[in-house]
C-alpha cells in the first residue's frame, strides 16, 4: 500500500504485521480503523526497546491476522489504510 511502510525485519515472516503510515500517528491510524471494526494495537519504543529504540522507529501500528481472520477482514482493513 503506498505511503505504508512495513517495519517487520525478522527473516522468518509471521501474522503479526507492524507498520506505520506516512504522515499519521500510530495512534491516528488505530483510531481509524477502530472505527470501521478493525482492531489493532499500537506499539512503543517503550514496550520493544530491545528493538525499537536501535533502530530509531516511531510508534508502530500492529496488527495481529490469525486464522480466524477472513480474506474480507484482512482486505477490508487494506482498503482503509489506502485511504489514510
């Protein structure tokens, strides 16, 4: 998604995704995808410092897709970044 960067740099990729948006809080983003339903968490440098603060990250948007999350959810909450 333009204007989305993601910040995951392990080598071994899971379900659980943190972003951050250009030009948006951490917080802003989850506000707005709160209100469309979509639940997501936002990290701080404070709660990750083992990795965070090396690498100098703002606040970071998590979501966590399990297999409980259908293809419609997960397009539902792409389709809202795009639009940030």
């Amino acid at each position: 998604v333009r204007g989305v960067t993601v910040r995951d740099i392990g080598s071994v990729r899971g379900a659980i995704v943190t972003f951050t948006v250009d030009g948006r809080e951490a917080s802003d983003v989850k506000a707005v995808l709160h209100n469309q339903s979509i639940n997501v968490s936002v990290v701080t440098p404070n709660s990750a410092r083992f990795d965070m603060e090396d690498r100098h990250v703002p606040d970071l948007v998590r979501a966590s897709v399990h297999y409980f999350n259908t293809e419609d959810e997960i397009d539902k909450a792409l389709d809202v970044i795009a639009g940030l």
